[in-house]
C-alpha cells in the first residue's frame, strides 16, 4: 500500500510546481512609468579651432593621444566634460530649455562606448530643477538605456530609466542624443500654505496645513491603499509618513522652527 502512495505523492508535488509557476508567469506585472519626458542635447567638442563654438573639452587623453583630438584605438582613456544645451526638439538653433552637464569617459579598449555621468538642469516655464543620470553607453547600438538615480525641483527624488539614442553626429566634432526619459518613481511634494498674524498681544502665530499629500498604491487585488500620518513638533520639525505596502518612506519639511520660518 505504501508504495503505491509514492507515485501519487510526487505527481501531487510536481503538478503544484506547474501550477505555481504557470501562475506567477500569468501575474506578472507591466510597469507603467508615472511621467515620460523626451529631450535632445546637442555636444560640441573642442577642437583646438571651434572654441567659439565648443560645448564639450577632452581633459584626459593617453599617452598616445592629445586634448584636441579624439584618440585612436576607440578612444580608449579619453575623458571629456561637457555643458550642452538641451532642446525640446533636434534642431540645434531651438531654444535652450537647459544644460545638459557631467562627463563621458571612454572605458572600452576593442568598441566604442563611453561611461557617462551627467544632469539635465532644466530652467524654462514647464521645467524647473535637475535629473541625474548614470550608466554605460555602448555607442554600436541604436538604442541604449541608462539610470536616472535622483533628482531635484519638479523632478525630486524621481527616478526611472533614460534610452538614448545618437540622432545625428559629424565626424567626431559633433553629436546629438535623443533621450526618452521614463519615470517609474515620482515623489509629489505637498503644496504648504502658511498663515500668519499677530495675536493680540503681538506674538506670532504660525499655523502650517499640509495640502494636497497623497500616496496611491494599488495592491494585488487592485484595491487602492492609503495610509498617511502627520507629525509635527512645534519648533522642530514638520515630518509626513507615507506608509505603502510593502514600503514606508518617510519624507521631512524643514528643519528651523516656526519663528525663524518668517
């Protein structure tokens, strides 16, 4: 009778790991970025005649190389620094919406690809503060993606995926990026409204609400959840927890007390 249990068993087993597997297969999950942003930039590297015009500068070269000219063997060793401008569309004459800034290094001794560590800081009527990116750019490849890992103003603390792509170069004096940015965190920061007066006896009243703070989480039945808790200690801190399954962040609004705050 006993053996007669253990076949059954092990079917039982492995129809339960066919079972589990077919079923974290079909609930697997498509993310959606929460924002989605579109730039170009524009890299013009010195070349000992177009300093004018030059938006980029090679400040490391190997021995065999020089700081004017790109070295060869896939300009291995050379590091360049760069302050573009960044346009809404490819045309080089747009108008600058911002820089684009940091360093590419040439890191690959048999292709070409660069490291690249650089910020968008963006100043125009729809875009205020920085992103930053990091990450390899294998150059052969059309299309390529690196990290966003933070940011700043419009952008705090969003982070998410950047593919870029070379949408036009000459020689090697010239090139311009296409990068489509997708944010798959975005952090909302709470608009404060402050009111202040004089009390009748003319100390200062200070009152701080706290507007429109959400966080939306769906969970996996598709229920939305939503946990907040203020906490504010008078001459301290203003401190807001955002509390999501399974995460819990905690986000702190300044750090000097009501009065110093007029």
């Amino acid at each position: 009778m006993g053996e007669k249990r253990i076949p059954i068993i092990l079917l039982l087993f492995m129809f339960l790991i066919v079972s589990s597997s077919h079923k974290h297969n079909g609930n697997k999950k498509h993310y959606k970025p929460c924002k989605n942003l579109v730039l170009f930039f524009h890299d013009v590297v010195y070349n000992g005649k177009n300093e004018a015009n030059a938006t980029a500068a090679i400040v490391g070269a190997p021995q065999w190389g020089n700081r004017t000219i790109l070295a060869n063997q896939f300009h291995f060793g050379n590091v360049v620094i760069f302050d573009d401008p960044i346009t809404l569309d490819n045309n080089f004459h747009s108008p600058s919406i911002g820089r684009a800034q940091g360093q590419y290094i040439y890191d690959t001794k048999n292709t070409f690809t660069t490291w690249l560590a650089f910020s968008f800081v963006l100043n125009s009527k729809d875009y205020q503060g920085s992103i930053h990116f990091i990450g390899a750019d294998p150059i052969m490849i059309k299309t390529r993606d690196i990290s966003v890992v933070g940011g700043t103003g419009d952008f705090f603390m969003h982070r998410g995926i950047a593919t870029i792509m070379t949408d036009a170069f000459e020689d090697e004096v010239y090139f311009r990026l296409r990068v489509d940015i997708k944010f798959y965190e975005c952090w909302f920061v709470p608009n404060l409204m402050y009111t202040y007066y004089l009390d009748k006896i003319g100390r200062p009243f200070f009152m701080l609400v706290p507007i429109v703070m959400y966080a939306y989480y769906l969970d996996k039945i598709g229920r939305p959840f939503l946990d907040i808790s203020f906490d504010y200690e008078p001459g301290r801190v203003f401190k807001v927890r955002s509390c999501l399954r399974p995460f819990s962040r905690l986000v702190t609004f300044g750090n000097r007390s009501s009065k110093e705050e007029f």
